[in-house]
C-alpha cells in the first residue's frame, strides 16, 4: 500500500523544513566518529525528498545506500535527483516491512518522531533484524524540552503536518518505546537549536 500522505507538501518540504528548523538538516549531517571506512551497507529510513543522500554518499565512499521511503511523492524527489547511482537502492516501503540484513549503519533521520508510539515495537523490530552486530543506528530527531518556547514551536511543527498527518499530535512519541527493544549503547550525542533537536550514535548488540 502506497503512503500518500506527503503528496502535498514534497514540492515544497525542504524550503519549509530549512526556514522553520535550519538545525533538521545540520544534525542530519553529523556522523559523529563513524569510520567510512567500516561502512559498507547503510540504510536510511523516511528518508524523505532525499537531500541527506548528498552528504551520505560524500562520507561513505564505500558503502551501497538503501533509501527507504514510503511516500510516493517524496520517493519521487529522491529519486529525480539520485535515481542515476548505482550506489542507491530505493525502496518504497514503510519502516516496520523493511527486510534487511547486515546493515552496518541504520540512520533514522527525523522518522521515529512520526511514528505513532503503538508501532513502535514493530518498528523496532524490523531495525534490529536488519542492523549487524555492533552496528550502528544514527538518530536525529526534536526532543522535547519543557519550556513555552520549545513547546510552541514543537506546536507550530504538528500544526504544519496536521493536514499530512490527519491527526494533531501535540507532543513526541517516548523514543523508550523504540529504544527499549533491543540492547545498544550511547555511543556519542550533539545537540543543536538549544538541545530542541538532537543527533545520536548508538552501537546495537545482538546476542
Ligand atoms: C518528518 S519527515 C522527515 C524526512 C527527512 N528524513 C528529513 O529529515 O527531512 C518523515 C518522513 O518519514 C516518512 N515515513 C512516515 N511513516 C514512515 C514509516 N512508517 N516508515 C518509514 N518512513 C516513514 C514520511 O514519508 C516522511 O518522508
């Protein structure tokens, strides 16, 4: 089944995404110490229009990219843009029906804050099968912090997305529900835009 909630708003994402929160696309280009050399398969997940690929496939010279996406139009984007290398696998498909194996980094770059908190655990699920043994997961996404400012400009996202999501969400989901699924551990962490947004690299252990 195809996602067609971002038909509206993928002409136009990125301009509102870079004028509402400049920061989304600067912890989306934090990789911490990960060592490219290491990196061979990686996968990005609600990858969206595409504009990390650029800076992905500048880091990883080695690695193949899985460009997971399940909006129709956001694929599209990516794929007018980056559909000519052969470095790039693109699969239109949701997060929790990704079937993987040996990932070495898994990024999820502003997806889990759109997942709904009872998916969570399927989603989990679907990453840890796919990501190796001491791979990698680089999260970026908002957290949220509990003053007025932070708290009105998490509103003013939810209200953006209102009409691509269908529901109004006031708040993130508990990244607990995804993170307490399997063994990891914090590997490195920056923050950005007053801590509002946040760039994580955690190591997956698998026994
Ligand atoms: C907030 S946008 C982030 C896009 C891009 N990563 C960025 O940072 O600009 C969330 C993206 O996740 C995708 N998405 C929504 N539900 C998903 C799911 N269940 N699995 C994978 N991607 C999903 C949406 O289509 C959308 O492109």
């Amino acid at each position: 089944m195809r996602f067609v909630g971002y038909r509206l708003v993928a002409p136009f994402y990125e301009t509102m995404r870079n004028f509402f929160f400049p920061s989304i696309s600067k912890a989306q280009r934090e990789f911490h110490r990960l060592d490219p050399k290491l990196v061979t398969k990686l996968a990005v997940v609600g990858g969206g229009s595409g504009d990390i690929l650029n800076p992905l496939l500048e880091k990883f010279k080695n690695a193949t990219i899985y460009f997971i996406e399940p909006s129709e139009s956001m694929m599209e984007k990516a794929k007018k843009r980056f559909g000519t290398s052969r470095r790039i696998f693109f699969k239109e498909e949701y997060m929790e029906d990704i079937n993987l194996e040996d990932i070495d980094v898994m990024v999820l770059p502003f997806v889990l804050d759109i997942i709904p908190e009872r998916k969570m655990k399927a989603v989990a699920k679907s990453v840890i099968v796919s990501v190796k043994h001491k791979g990698f997961i680089l999260f970026s996404d908002f957290v949220q912090k509990q003053d007025a400012f932070s708290k009105l400009k998490m509103l003013i996202l939810y209200l953006i997305f209102l009409p691509f999501r269908g529901k109004l969400q006031m708040s993130l989901p508990d990244y607990n529900l995804f993170f307490g699924n399997f063994k990891h551990k914090l590997v490195s962490e920056k923050n950005f835009s007053n801590k509002t947004v946040t760039s994580r690299l955690y190591q997956v252990y698998k026994d």
